[in-house]
C-alpha cells in the first residue's frame, strides 16, 4: 500500500496532482494551519479523496511557524507508518514556507520520496533526494553520544564525564565529540562557573537527527 503525505496551503490543486498520479493509493495524510483559507482548501481536498473512495486525515497543526515543531509531528507520523510497512511519498507543495520546510527537512532524513508542484501548470515535479536515511551520516557510537546528550540536555557533561556516562576511554569519547563537532551536531563551549573546563552541548534540532 501507498500512503501519500502533503503540506497544504490555501490552493487544493496544490495536492491534488500527487492524488491523481499516486500508484496504489491507500491513504492520504496532509498538515495545514487553522488559517481559514486553510481549512476550506482541506474540505475541498477530503471531498475529492472520498469522490475517488480514498481514505484521508487532515492534520491541523498548532503552529505552522515553528519549524522543529512540524518536523518533529511529521517525522512520528512517517515513522509510525513506516514501521507498519506502508510504502511512502510526499508532496511539499503547500503550506507556510516553514511548514513546507519542515517536510522537506523530514524527508532528507528519512529518504522520503518527495515532489513538488508548480504554482502555474500544477505539474507535479520529482525532488532530487536520495533514498537514503540522512543519519546513517552518524557511526552507531555518534548516534549513541548524540542521542544521550539529546536525552540530557538540561545537564552540563565535559568530555571526561560523557566517557564515564558512556563506559568509553577519555581519548575515544574525545574523537566522537570532535567529530559530532565537524558535522554540527554538537558545541563545545566554556563552562560559565569554570573557565578552564569545556561543556559539551547538543545542537538545537538533533532530537530529529536520532529520535
């Protein structure tokens, strides 16, 4: 089965393309905000998925403005219907710009196919993303440092106290952090209290990188 997800903004036919052209469609999924022009382009859509007897949710998201807050709503909602074996793609044609973003951002992580769909023909136009996870960029130990400072974030932990947290060498905890650091996943910044130590911080966003 193929589950389609879009952003939708206040033009149908922004969707309707991938609707019509989808293989195998089971499901539609789409986000929009609680504009009212929002909410009648979701009408219009949900009566075209029941004319064609496909099945669809529409999503009205608290913040359309907040990027991490899309992704992040996005991105368990692709999971969870990965994780059930549903085949997916993506129309990123609508919505606020943030919005919009936030769902290309979700698929770069997670090797969504997505499209778009031009504002004056409606043709729909396949976007250049690999499908592949974008955080199998992190070695299994990255990912395992990262997703424990994710995890405490509102702790301060030095190099020396993640390699004890972590049961690794001082030097190995080290190398993870210079290279988590290269890739901007992590800061290394002076401790306010003790100018001679190092705290090591999480980037803001990297829940989406490891969750």
């Amino acid at each position: 089965m193929t589950i389609l997800f879009g952003t939708l903004g206040w033009r149908p036919q922004s969707l309707l393309p991938s609707i019509r052209s989808t293989e195998n469609l089971e499901r539609v999924v789409f986000y929009h905000s609680d504009h009212a022009k929002s909410r009648d382009a979701r009408s219009k859509v949900m009566d075209f998925c029941r004319s064609l007897g496909v099945t669809a949710t529409a999503v009205e998201v608290s913040d359309a403005y907040d990027l991490l807050h899309v992704a992040g709503q996005i991105r368990g909602d692709i999971r969870k219907e990965r994780a059930a074996g549903a085949d997916l793609r993506f129309n990123i044609a609508g919505g606020t710009r943030l919005m919009s973003s936030a769902a290309l951002l979700v698929c770069i992580l997670e090797g969504i196919p997505a499209t778009y769909v031009h504002d004056e023909t409606y043709q729909e136009i396949p976007l250049p993303l690999l499908r592949i996870s974008y955080g199998e960029g992190l070695t299994p130990k990255q990912r395992e440092v990262l997703s424990f400072l994710v995890r405490n974030r509102d702790k301060d932990f030095t190099e020396t106290a993640l390699a004890k947290a972590l049961d690794v060498h001082k030097a190995t905890m080290n190398h993870h952090v210079r290279e988590l650091e290269s890739k901007g996943a992590v800061a290394r910044l002076s401790d306010p209290h003790d100018a001679r130590r190092l705290i090591v911080k999480v980037a803001p966003g990297m829940d989406l990188l490891i969750g």
